[in-house]
C-alpha cells in the first residue's frame, strides 16, 4: 500500500537515539515548523553520509521517505552558511534547553513555520561568543517568544485576576501579574518589581541580536532563566530536563529569588 510521497526540507537536529549498531532515530524540527521522527539508516557508521548531518543542533536538508512507523531518512546534506553552535558545554546546554522547549511544545506533524525561525535565529546567536548570564537571556527570551506564539503569553502589566493596573505580584499558575488583593489568595504568588517586570517585557519584545548585547547583572539573568522554566512548565505540564539542568548552572541561593 502506497504511503505518500518523500518531503525534502530544511530541517534543524533537536535530538538523537540510538537505535540498533550504526542506526539513529532523529528528532527534527522541519522548516514548516512541524516536528518529525525519522530513521537514519547507518548514521552511526564511521564516514556515513548521514552522519555529520545528524549531529544535534546541526541545520540539514534532508529527504524524508514514509516508513511503516518512522519516516526514513534517504538523503541529508548540512545546509551552507549556517553558524554551527562552539563545542562549549555551556553554550550546547543552552541549545538543549531550547530543543527542550520545542519539543514539549509541538506536536510530531504539527507545527507553525514562525516557530522553525524562531529557533533558527536563535540558534545564530548562540554560535557567538557569549557568556552565561547572556546564554540565560537569550534561552529565557525563547521560551517566553515561543509559549506566546504558542497562545501562551504571559501577562506582565495588568492583574491577571480583576484587571487591576496597580501589580507587584506574579504567579505562573495564574497566568502572570496580580494585584495585592488577587495575590494574597494565591499561596505562590512572588512580589514583582518593576525593574525586572522591565526585563520580561524587553524578552517578549526585543530581537535576540539585541538581547546578547545588553547589559545585565549575573543575578537578573539567572532569575529570568528560572521564571522562564516555571512559566513554561507551567504551561506546558512537563518536566524539561534539559531546561532544568541549563537553569542549575546559574544556581544561586535561593530556587526563585525575591521579584525585587
């Protein structure tokens, strides 16, 4: 029985498995934004074709052929001109916490292509030399841009409860700012401050290229890569792993710091 045709896009490498001796099972966000599961046939295998085009956070132009299960990956080439991420732990860690997110995220051959751009972009300014409160800044604003293109955009400027401009309160469960009337029957409401209420707002608005060359002191952006993980755990109802590890490298005292 006929099974569809093969799609060839463009395709970035959220994650592997390992599958069999030299197979792999890939993860891959498509350029239409839809995610996609395929088998790599031999890709393990020293000075395969599809080895290098396999590699995590690599950016290829794959033929995808239907499969009984899996679709099959029959040709991929890397795509020229785009940055590959530096081999630096830090900075592959801040790429697996996006992939993190995209994958909660999307559903497998479901997608919005805005959401491929937005990783693509992403992706471009992680392969510059940044450093850790930066990599927080710009994974912080990826998670909140995409759970708002998602239709998950937090509300920073009015109570989420009544309406209520007058907000120094803020709970992800909630959906965001509340007054001190709505906040004080919500047991995990956080006072908000206005300097980094300031901060949520630049990430849902200013470019990424922006964001990496802002000033920014080591405490707000570990602050805003925690808030970040709770928003889109919140959201989501998931565990992100990878998210989780990335945040914990900017640990500080306290899990969720005072919203001062």
């Amino acid at each position: 029985m006929a099974r569809g045709p093969a799609k060839r896009t463009h395709a970035i490498v959220l994650d592997t498995t390992k599958l069999a001796e030299r197979d792999l099972i890939v993860t891959l966000l498509a350029r239409d934004g839809t995610l996609e599961r395929a088998v790599a046939k031999g890709a393990r295998k020293g000075g395969s074709r599809l080895g290098a085009a396999c590699e995590l956070y690599r950016t290829s132009d794959v033929l995808l052929a239907p499969g009984r299960n899996l679709s099959v990956m029959t040709d991929a080439r890397l795509v020229e001109g785009v940055p590959m991420l530096p081999q630096d732990f830090e900075v592959l860690s801040a790429a697996a916490a996006i992939a993190d997110c995209v994958k909660a995220a999307s559903m497998e051959g479901e997608g919005e292509a805005i959401v491929y751009a937005l990783v693509t972009r992403a992706f471009e300014i992680l392969s510059r030399p940044l450093d850790l409160p930066h990599l927080q800044l710009i994974v912080s604003a990826f998670a909140f841009k995409l759970m708002a293109m998602l239709g998950w955009r937090v509300e920073i400027d009015v109570c989420v409860g009544c309406g209520s401009e007058d907000v120094r309160w803020f709970d992800c469960v909630s959906g965001g700012a509340l007054c001190s009337d709505c906040a004080a029957r919500v047991e995990s409401a956080e006072l908000f401050g206005a300097h980094r209420r300031d901060w949520v707002r630049a990430l849902l608005l200013c470019p990424f290229a922006e964001l990496a060359e802002s000033p920014i002191a080591a405490d707000d952006a570990a602050w805003l890569a925690r808030l970040a993980l709770a928003w889109t755990r919140a959201q989501l109802d998931v565990g992100l792993k990878s998210f989780a590890f990335f945040v914990g490298l900017g640990q500080v005292e306290s899990p969720i710091a005072a919203f001062s």
